[in-house]
C-alpha cells in the first residue's frame, strides 16, 4: 500500500515525503495531498513530523561518529562526515562506505553514500550518481559532477527549472559559462554552490555534539601554531576531562581532540585505548603521538576534547608505598595502547589456540588487551617455530608412502636426511570446505646432516588417490 | 615482534611461552620496529623483549636500545637471521651486552640397533659466544632441555654430558 506523509504548507497540505510505492504511481513531494489522493485510491497518508525528523537525523549523525569524529546532520535526509584520516582504521574508503551501508540496512534504512574531496561534490554524487556508494577519486570531483543534473548543486527548486529553460540540464554545462552573467540571473548562491563543489571555496561542516560525553573546550586569545602549545592545552583538557570521568566513575576508550581553526574549519584527531583509562598522563601520550598529523593552518582558535567512548572503570588506589612494584607508565594495557597508537591497529595481538588439527588453523590472532586465553594446545606433538604459510612445494625422494623421504631439495639445495621422525597423520577438516573431505596429510620431522629441522607432509596417504597426489611440501623449521 | 608473521605460536607453547605470557607486535618499517621495540624496553612490566630485525640496525640505534635496556633492566633479544652465512648484516658492529651466534648440529648418535631412518633425539646447536663485554669469548654445543627444564652441554665423549644449566645475559 503507498504510503505518504502529509504536511501543511501554510495554505493547503501538501505531500512532504512518498514512498517507494508512491513515487512509482506518480506521486512527487510539493503535490497538493487532494491531487495526491485523487490520482491513487486507497492512499496512505500520515501527518509529517518535521521535529522528528530532525531528532532522528541528529541521532543518526551521533550514530555515524563511530567512524569519524567530525558529522553533522544535513537537512532533511544528508549526514557529513568527515573521513579525512579516518578511512584506514576500516581498512580504506571503500571499505569504509560499504560497512557503513551494510550496517545501516541492517537497521531497515535505505542508504547511498558517497567520498569525495569537496562536501559539495560527495552530496553530489551521494544523491545523484549512478552507484550507491560511490568512492570519487582524490582529484576527480570535478570530472564525477560534471554529468549530473544541475539540482545536484543544492540549488532551490525554482532555480533549477529556470537553469533547464535556459539550457543548462547539467553541472558541466554551468562550469564552463562565463559567471557574470548567471550570477546577474541567479544571484550568488549559484556561484557560491559551483565553488564549494569545485573545492575553490571551502565549506566547513559544522560538528554534531552528542549528548552525554565527557568534553571540555578551551579558546584561545590568540591562535596557537605550534606542537609545545597544543601539548599544553592537551594537558589542561585531560585535566578537565579526567576529573569528569573520574566522577563519573569511568574511563576513556576513545578520544577525539577537535581543532578549531581559525579558518572555520575543524581538524580532528581520534586515539583510543584497548583497556577504560583516565590516566591523564597515558592519554596525554597516546595524543602527543598524533599531533604530526594536525594541519594547524594559518591558527587555532579553539580545541575541544571529547570522549566519545567511555566505560565502566573500577577504582584503584593509584601508588602505594614508594618503590612498590608498580610498572611505570602503567601496566601491559598502556604498552599496548602505545604500541597499536603508533603501529595502527591489528598489528598488536595475543595468539589463541583454535580447536582445529590443521596446523595453520591452530591459532587465531586476538586483541591484545583482551585478557589471555585459558586454554592451550595439546602438548607432546612435535610443532615448528616458523610455520610456512602457504606451505611450500619440495621435490622429495621417499622409497616407501609410510617410508620418510631420503632426501628433498628446498630453494635449490638439497638436504639428505639423516634422521626422522613419523607420520603424524592429520585429515582434512571436512565440515569446512567440500575440498577436505578425503584429504590426508602425513607429516615428518626430519633432520638433515647439518642438524636443521624441517616439517615435512606428503598430501595423501599413499594408498588412496582421493587423498591427495603424493606432492610433498614444506610445512615448517624447527 | 616477528619480522614476518611465521612465527607460530604452538610451538613456543611447547617450550613454555603459553599464550598468556606473549603479546605480539607486526611491525612493517624498520624504524616502526626501531620504535616498538624501544617502546617495549623501556616497559618495566615485561620480562624480555624479543625482535627480529632484517636489516641494518645502526650504531646510534643500537646504543639507544642499550640504554633503554639497562635503564629498565628488561632484557633484549635481537635476532638477526639471513639465508646466507657471510651476510655482513650478521657481523654489524652493535651496543650489546653479549652477541651469540647459534647454528644446528646433528642430534646425538641413536640408540643401539637403530632403523634405516633413526628417529630425531634432543636437537643441538653450537653456541658461539663471539663478544661479550668484559669476558672472553667462547663456543659450546648444547642440548634442548629435558623435561627438568636444564640445558644440557655435550661433552665431547658421547655418555658423559654435564649438566649447566646455560643462562643468557644479553642485551
């Protein structure tokens, strides 16, 4: 059944949004709601709710701050957010935009997004390019609106259809007219909206606040340049910040430091934490770390730290007795911070073992900070320090299948075996892929005559072909 | 801190590096390892740091680690691996306390009456200990430790090896 909601303009109600249904009778918003109900029977209509509207839109922006600290509703149905510096933490913009789609979807919401250099060329593409999430590359935003319709430009209806009867059906076509005399027509919000789309004119987004978070500002008399200066007032709003959360009974696990420049524009700064902490002195560091990547522009006038993330933090007497044995500069969980601040994340971590025979599935990288897992592998098997991944292919001479090779050669050397020991015979796991089902494995520790220590399997079992071909490959050094 | 991610975890279990007592760092640049590994020297919380590391280290880099080694007392394990035995990497002058080169030698001999293919015993290497501030340097051929936990040192005549425990002091 089409659904619209219906709104009063102030003369007559009119239709303020349709859905998909009703769009696809004819059915546009700015209609009058009598035109509406006469073209389809059995219509239904619902009073529109403008504030609503917006709180959702509001929420929705506070939802996006997961993937950067600086978003901002755009009204009636845009978010901005400002990926600058954020996009590798969710492995690249792509990335970035498919996540974002898959998980507002998953919420029952229809989306399209778009990365750009410009706001105006990201709101563009976002609403009118052929893709749903579309990455425009660094560079090419002039070339990505070039096609699409002049109401792309955020421009007022009326304007619009004045550009179509003069000609200009597209964004390229108004680009390559001389401005005079459009501005002298249009006035220079025309101009103003082809500038900020280029990029000539920059277009700040003003940040959405959430409700709820620790944050504290600081504005400056003058405008700071220098790193000395914003170490400084990191310190001062660490101390504000810390205080509040120490109140509340909680620590940070995310970090946004906002810089307001002079310019208008904000730069932004996010650092987390693998463990809740309100250490002023930890976090001063984890944030000192990343000011090499502020742009301060011509001055900053204003920096606000906010913390997005916080969780529940127990309260611990901080130092006792001199000399007690407390680590400096905190326990593991800061190393850690350090580390993964530094080194981007993913690249701290624990290895777990994993129930799985196969070698290579034994074990599975976990966050670092998340504690160490009970459990180990079971001792007594014979397993290399340097596992090959993939294993790599040898040509092997074995006189029997149940029989160690007598010799293989390995990166063009050959290794004569002196010593060996198995088979260790280990099946394909065959709830896993189809592949596995018959596949065998056996492998060998052997020793060559220079005492090195090879992992050795033949894949199959010698008797069976299904098993495998009888290619031997090198598995691990011990 | 592997160099290449291939170190694998199950086996350093085995020898009592349980997954409770390691954390792993990856880092990809040289002067990222540099950092990570400075950064985990000068952590008073941990009982050793061990890196791998390709290339050259530097002299002014290795100094730094030193200090921060000797300020924190947390012992540093550098290992330097090459697919060639001459790589002049191996042989880079450096700040370190000792400086060992570890090479594998054939297992003890097998029981009596043995297969055709006698099976792996306790692995050996031989120990180089090639400079060692303030002592002489020296070689050992040692044996895995047994299930007391004790390294065994090989003797030159094949049933007579005496047990010393074998500690490593380098930084």
């Amino acid at each position: 059944m089409p659904l619209i909601t219906a709104g009063s303009d102030g003369r007559r109600m009119q239709v303020a949004a349709a859905d998909r249904a009703a769009l696809a009778l004819g059915i546009r918003p700015g209609m009058a709601l009598a035109h509406a109900r006469a073209m389809v029977p059995g219509l239904v209509v619902e009073d529109a709710d403008p504030e609503g509207d917006s709180a959702a839109l509001a929420r929705m922006a506070a939802w996006c701050l997961r993937y950067s600290p600086l978003t901002a509703g755009d009204h009636p149905d845009g978010v901005w957010i400002d990926i600058t510096g954020c996009a590798h933490l969710q492995g690249g913009e792509a990335a970035l935009l498919a996540d974002m789609l898959e998980r507002i979807a998953g919420g029952g919401t229809q989306a399209r997004a778009a990365a750009a250099d410009t706001p105006g060329a990201a709101h563009a593409v976002a609403r009118f390019g052929p893709d749903q999430a579309a990455v425009v590359a660094s560079g090419g935003h002039q070339a990505a609106i070039a096609p699409l319709p002049t109401a792309a430009l955020r421009l007022p209806p009326e304007t619009v259809s004045a550009l179509r009867r003069l000609g200009f059906e597209r964004v390229g076509q108004m680009a390559e007219t001389a401005r005079g005399p459009l501005v002298r027509r249009f006035g220079q919000q025309v101009a103003l909206r082809l500038d900020q789309a280029s990029g000539r004119v920059f277009e700040p987004i003003q940040p959405a606040v959430p409700d709820g978070v620790a944050a504290h500002r600081l504005a400056f008399i003058e405008p700071l340049l220098t790193a000395e200066a914003f170490g400084t007032v990191i310190d001062e709003l660490l101390k504000a910040v810390c205080g509040e959360l120490e109140a509340a009974g909680q620590g940070a696990r995310r970090l946004d430091l906002l810089f307001e420049r002079i310019d208008g524009s904000v730069q932004a700064v996010r650092t987390g934490t693998s463990a809740p902490s309100r250490d002023a002195a930890h976090l001063a560091r984890l944030l000192r770390e990343r000011l090499e990547t502020v742009d301060p522009g011509m001055g900053v006038e204003a920096m606000q730290l906010r913390v997005p993330l916080a969780e529940a933090q127990a309260f611990r007497q901080a130092a006792g007795l001199a000399g007690g044995d407390h680590p400096e500069g905190g326990g593991i969980a800061a190393l850690i911070d350090r580390l993964e601040n530094r080194l981007g994340p993913g690249s701290v971590w624990r290895a777990a073992p994993v129930g799985s025979d196969v070698p290579e599935r034994s074990v599975a990288a976990i966050p670092a900070a998340g504690g160490a897992p009970a459990c180990s592998w079971p001792p007594g098997l014979p397993r290399p320090v340097r596992l090959l991944d993939p294993p790599q292919p040898v040509a092997a001479i074995a006189l029997l299948p149940d029989q160690p090779p007598v010799a293989f050669t390995w990166r063009r050397k050959r290794h004569r075996i002196m010593r060996a020991d198995g088979p260790e015979r280990i099946r394909g796991e065959w709830w896993r892929r189809n592949a596995e089902v018959a596949a065998v494995r056996d492998y060998f520790a052997v020793e060559d005559e220079e005492g090195c220590r090879f992992w050795l399997f033949r894949r199959g079992d010698g008797s069976d072909p299904a098993s495998g071909d009888l290619r031997w490959f090198l598995h691990g050094l011990f | 801190m592997p160099e290449q991610a291939d170190i694998h975890a199950s086996a350093l279990a085995a020898v009592g590096l349980t997954p409770d007592r390691v954390v792993y760092v990856h880092a990809r640049k040289p002067q990222t390892v540099r950092l990570a590994m400075e950064e985990g020297l000068r952590h008073r919380g941990l009982s050793g740091v061990v890196v791998e590391f390709g290339g050259a280290l530097g002299r002014t880099a290795s100094r730094r680690l030193q200090l921060a080694a000797g300020q924190s007392g947390v012992t540093a394990f550098l290992l330097r691996r090459s697919r060639r035995f001459d790589d002049p990497v191996l042989l880079e002058p450096g700040a370190a306390v000792t400086r060992w080169r570890v090479a594998t030698v054939p297992s003890g001999p097998p029981l009596p009456l043995p297969p055709d293919t006698p099976g792996l015993g306790r692995p050996r290497w031989r120990l180089d200990l090639i400079r060692c501030r303030g002592g002489e340097p020296h070689s050992w051929i040692v044996e895995a430790f047994d299930a007391a936990g004790c390294c065994g040192l090989v003797s030159g005549v094949a049933d007579r090896s005496s047990q010393a425990e074998l500690r490593r002091t380098g930084a």
